[in-house]
C-alpha cells in the first residue's frame, strides 16, 4: 500500500467553537495514510535495482548522515513498510535499519547493525540515513555515487557505490 499525508483544512464544528474560546485560529494538521496504488510498485530491476542514487558531499561523510528526499523515502522505502513502521518514524523516532553493503564482485556482502545505522525524519520533509559505520567500512569519499534500495524479502536495505569521483 502507499503512503501518503492526509490534510485536515476544514474544522469540524466543534474543532471551530473550541479555537474560537481559545482564541487561536484553527491549525491545520496532517496524518499519514495508507492509500490503494492506483499502479504497480516500481518494478526493481535486477540488473540495476539501485532505486535511490546519491552523490556524496562533503557533509554527508562528516555528519554520518545521508540525505533522502520525501519522494525517496515514500517511493522506495515506505511503500514496503507497516504504516506503524511509518509512523514510528515520522513521531520523530530512529528506525534502527539493516543494511547490507553489497560491495561488489571483489569482496563479500557486509552486514550494518548498530546505533550508528537507521533512518529517522530531518528537516522540511526530508529523512536523515546514519550510515557512519557503512562510510568508513566502504572507504566513501566526497563525489562517490552510492546506490540503495529497500529488498523486501529480507527487510533490509541494500547498499553500494556505484562509481568513485563522479564530478572529477
């Protein structure tokens, strides 16, 4: 199911009697919803499944946090979880995640599980990654493109650089 905001404009009577005798204007509010795909979940391609792609910055290393966009985090990662999943995030919570550095033909899958791993919510709308432990693990430096995405069959998310030093 996808998930998406729902957003209370209109006040209900009694939401508009109590705002008058408090003497504050009626706040809009939101709630997350679980809605029916009107289509198909992204088809994830075996041969490049990476759904989310990233250029590295500089602060993105030195902060341990990745930065996803809403549409990301709703498109690629939400859609497959509970809305309790969601909504244990978006009450501001860390959502402490698996992820499985699958590096590549060199060197044999790495699993990340601990404080430093997780996906909480960030500023304006967007979510926060902590990958610390994954940076250094595989050596990512400012301009390396990562890939991710969510592997339903196992709940965890999957993790790759794709190139090294894409802006040089």
């Amino acid at each position: 199911m996808k998930k998406t905001y729902y957003y209370k404009f209109i006040p209900s009577k009694a939401e508009e009697e109590e705002a008058k005798r408090n003497k504050k204007p009626f706040q809009v509010t939101r709630e997350l919803v679980e809605i029916r795909d009107l289509y198909a979940p992204p088809t994830i391609d075996p041969m490049n499944p990476w759904q989310i792609k990233k250029v590295v910055t500089n602060a993105d290393i030195i902060t341990g946090k990745l930065v996803l966009s809403h549409h990301e985090v709703f498109e690629y990662i939400f859609r497959y979880w509970t809305l309790d999943m969601c909504n244990y995030v978006l009450a501001g919570n860390r959502f402490y995640a698996v992820i499985w550095d699958v590096g590549g033909e060199e060197k044999p899958p790495v699993r990340h599980h601990n404080e430093n791993v997780y996906l909480e919510i960030g500023p304006h709308d967007t979510y926060m990654m902590g990958w610390m432990d994954v940076a250094r693990n595989a050596a990512v430096k400012p301009n390396d493109e990562v890939g991710m995405f969510w592997q339903t069959r196992t709940g965890t998310i999957q993790f790759k650089v794709l190139r090294h030093g894409v802006l040089n």
